[in-house]
C-alpha cells in the first residue's frame, strides 16, 4: 500500500550495506543501483586531474527527503549513491509500525475510505456515518495489516532489504522500470539481489489475513487475489514516486527538506 508502500529516523531511511568481502563488492557493484563507481588518477597526476578522473554527485541529485511533499512518508527510500548500515530486525519492524500510524497513513485511509464509500465498493458496509466508519477501519487494517507482513516480519525472516534504492541516473524508460520492478527484485541484507519475497509473498499473506474480518460474500479467492494484486500495484507505483521525487524536488522546490 501507499504508506506501506505501497514509505522515521534518518539513520533507518536511508542505508546499504557495507560489503565485508572483494567478492560482496563485486556483486554490489552489478546492482543497477549500487553507488557509482570512483575513478582513480595516475600516480603523479596533477590536483586538477584527480578532481576531474573522482566524479561526484551533481547537488542534489537522487537526494531524498524524510516526506514527499511534507506529508507522505518517506522514511524507507536511500538517496542515489548512498551507502550506510543494513537495518536491525528491531529497525524494521519499528519502520514499519512508524509509517503504519504517521498521521499521514490515518488520513490517506480516510481519503480512500471516502472514495470505497462513494463509488459502494462494499454494499454490506452501507452508507452514513456507521457505513464510513466501517470503511475506514476495515483500509486501515489493511494497510497496518501489509506494512507488518512486507516491511517487518518477511525481511527479518528472509534476511531482506525492503527499503527502496534510488537509482537517479539513466533516461525516464529506465529509471521508470527499475522503479516499478522493485517489487520483484529486492536486495538481501548482504547487499545481494534477490527475488522480493518480502513484497509479493509478505502482500499475499497480508490479503488471505484480511479475508478474516470482511464479510463472508469477500471472503472468497477471487477477492483476497484482487487485493493482492492492488497492494503490489500500488506499491509498484509508490516506487515510482520515490524515483522521480527528488527531480521534482529540485525543479519545483529546489530541494526543500
């Protein structure tokens, strides 16, 4: 989900892991999103010539902020080129409480609440104050419910990275891609790719759990697959987001904390 994904303290926003081995750099070094590499001068060569051969990244480019906009939370997303310190399981699982009840996760499941309620996505809700209420409970829930399962107990169980690298070089295709794939392809907590069980197994869970408090008519496959597959849109998109935020940040807001 969008607070899931699909994102409070800066040493848990933003990290990497910090190789212990030539043969874990290397493998680091193949991750499309792993820091750009530093090229060595000569020996002899002039001040000038060592500046111009260490490139560096260009202001606040691929920086990202602890909220997109002041508002949405940001708290999982690595600026491009950053290495820090794998996440703790405690770590994780207290990210994962933070973006379940920011204020900002109580009002985004009061907006989509509105809109379920008017577009009767939940007949057996009804409508009214009573109706609202129970469309609001049952999408925070929701949203609490997957944020646990693919934010903390799935990466510490799996040993998974679920915060979000940014790339933030490349053309918008590619950037686009990588962004929407991120819920398919994670890094382990040694810094590898792996398959991102944490997300697809972790949301599936989290929808057949949800099946439990709906009424019996949604309790059916067919529903806890239609969540499912929502959740990991969702996140596909919130990965996007994340991605291009700290382009628009610096065109439009030139680069506001």
């Amino acid at each position: 989900m969008f607070v899931c994904a699909c994102t409070l303290a800066p040493s848990l926003a933003m990290a990497d892991s910090d190789p212990p081995a030539s043969a874990s750099t290397s493998a680091s070094a193949s991750l499309p999103d792993a820091p750009l590499p530093q090229t060595q001068a000569p020996p002899g060569a002039s001040t000038a010539a060592k500046s111009a051969a260490t490139p560096t990244p260009s202001g606040n480019e691929g920086k990202q902020t602890k909220r997109i906009l002041g508002i949405i939370p940001n708290f999982r997303s690595v600026s491009a080129d950053q290495k820090l310190p794998p996440e703790t399981a405690k770590e994780k699982f207290k990210t994962a409480a933070l973006e379940s009840f920011d204020y900002s996760a109580v009002t985004f499941a009061a907006g989509q609440a509105g809109v379920a309620q008017a577009q009767d996505s939940y007949p057996e809700f009804r409508q009214g104050a009573a109706g609202y209420g129970r469309y609001f409970w049952h999408t925070f829930a929701d949203q609490t419910d997957e944020n646990l399962w693919v934010q903390g107990i799935f990466p510490v169980a799996l040993h998974q990275d679920s915060r979000y690298y940014t790339l933030g070089h490349g053309g918008f295709v590619k950037r686009g891609a990588y962004s929407f794939t991120r819920v398919l392809i994670t890094r382990t907590d040694d810094g590898d790719r792996a398959p991102n069980y944490s997300e697809v197994v972790g949301a599936g869970v989290a929808s057949a759990i949800s099946a439990a408090y709906y009424p019996s008519v949604y309790q059916t496959w067919t529903k806890i697959g239609q969540r499912w597959l929502t959740n990991v849109i969702i996140d596909g998109v919130t990965f996007s987001v994340k991605e291009f935020w700290p382009d628009v940040n610096n065109a439009v807001f030139h680069q506001k904390d």
